[in-house]
C-alpha cells in the first residue's frame, strides 16, 4: 500500500519496533490515561500481530512514518474490517514533539484516500471515552458518533466511542 504523506513508510516489525517505542515513551500519559499503565516494547511487539480472530494478516498494517530518520508517526489498521468497505483504523500516535502541527490530519487524509482509491466507503475509530483530544481530532476530521462500546487492550477493558468518516474518494 503506497500512503503518500510525505514521510517515508516503513512496515513496523519486530527487528525495528524499538527504534518506534520513542513515539510510544512520548505519548505515555495517552497509555496510562486510556489502558492505566505505560506502554512498554512488549506491548508494543504484541501489536505486530493482534488482529480479530480468523482476519488475514495481509491486511493487517502497522507501519511507521520517518522524516530526516527521526520516527514522527506510527498507525496501525485493518483493510475490510468489521465488513469488506470499512478501514478500521486501531491506533494513531504522532510524537509528542511533532504533535499541534498538522501531522496527525495529513496521515489520516492521506489513509482516507488510498482507502477509497481502493475500494472502501468508511473509516471506522474507537476511542476511548477519556480521551477527549482524541474525540476532538477525530470529530474535526469528519468523523461522528456511529455507537458506544467496550474494547479490551491486554487485561484492560474500556469504554469507547465508535466513530465514523466517509473515505475519500
Ligand atoms: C490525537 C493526535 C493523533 C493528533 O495528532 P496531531 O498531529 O497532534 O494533530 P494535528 O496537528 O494534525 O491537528 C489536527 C486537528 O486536531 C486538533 N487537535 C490536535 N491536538 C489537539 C489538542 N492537544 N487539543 C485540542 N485539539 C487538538 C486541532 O484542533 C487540529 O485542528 P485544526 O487543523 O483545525 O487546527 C495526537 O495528539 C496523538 O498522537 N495523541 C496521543 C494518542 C491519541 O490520542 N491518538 C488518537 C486516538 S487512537
């Protein structure tokens, strides 16, 4: 999949997921705000492969964005999930440093196109009910309230907004 931001896109995997941990170790109040605890390299691995059960792991994306190699960005989503038209995006992190200057809304515009390029309707988020930047940024981009619901990320299980946008087509 070519997303193009203007950052260069490298697949996270488990040889160069430590060198995306500083966005995570940079974003650690977001971790101990929505799941209690700070996101630690194993969590972040764990992510590698965590998908619904039974999805392919071919449309499974968790991938990083670089700028004069410094890591700005990571994102994580599923083609066709929950049905066939829907990208379901499962986490957006932009460093600390990086963040209030515009990076977040271009991924997400950028990933908005090439799904509908691709054959896609909607995009779907779940945010954690206390994140209430998050529901911000999202809401400013489009997306509105579809439903309420729980999500559980390891031993932890919160309360989440549904969210939706239409893609770009
Ligand atoms: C939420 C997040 C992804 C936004 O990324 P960003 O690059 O900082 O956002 P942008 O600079 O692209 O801002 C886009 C819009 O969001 C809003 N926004 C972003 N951060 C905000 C903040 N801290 N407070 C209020 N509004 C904010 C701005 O109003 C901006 O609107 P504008 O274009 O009209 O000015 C980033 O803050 C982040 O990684 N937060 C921690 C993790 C998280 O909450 N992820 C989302 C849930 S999965």
């Amino acid at each position: 999949m070519f997303i193009s931001t203007g950052y260069e896109l490298r697949p996270i995997t488990k040889e160069n997921v430590r060198y995306c941990m500083e966005v995570y170790d940079s974003n650690q109040d977001f971790f101990i705000l929505t799941e209690g605890k700070p996101a630690t390299l194993q969590s972040c691995m764990a992510n590698i492969n965590a998908m619904p059960p039974g999805f392919s792991k071919w449309n499974k994306f968790y991938v990083s964005f670089w700028e004069d190699n410094n890591c700005v960005a990571v994102m994580d989503f599923l083609k066709g999930y929950p049905d066939r038209e829907c990208l379901y995006l499962g986490l957006l992190l932009v460093h600390k440093h990086w963040q209030g200057k515009g990076v977040g809304k271009r991924i997400v515009n950028a990933v908005l196109g090439v799904a509908g390029r691709e054959g896609m309707t909607r995009a779907r988020i779940a945010v954690c009910d206390k994140n209430t930047v998050g529901i911000k940024f999202w809401s400013g981009l489009g997306f509105a309230e579809t439903g309420r619901s729980t999500a559980t990320v390891g031993d932890i299980t919160m309360n989440v907004i549904v969210m939706e946008v239409l893609c770009i087509h």
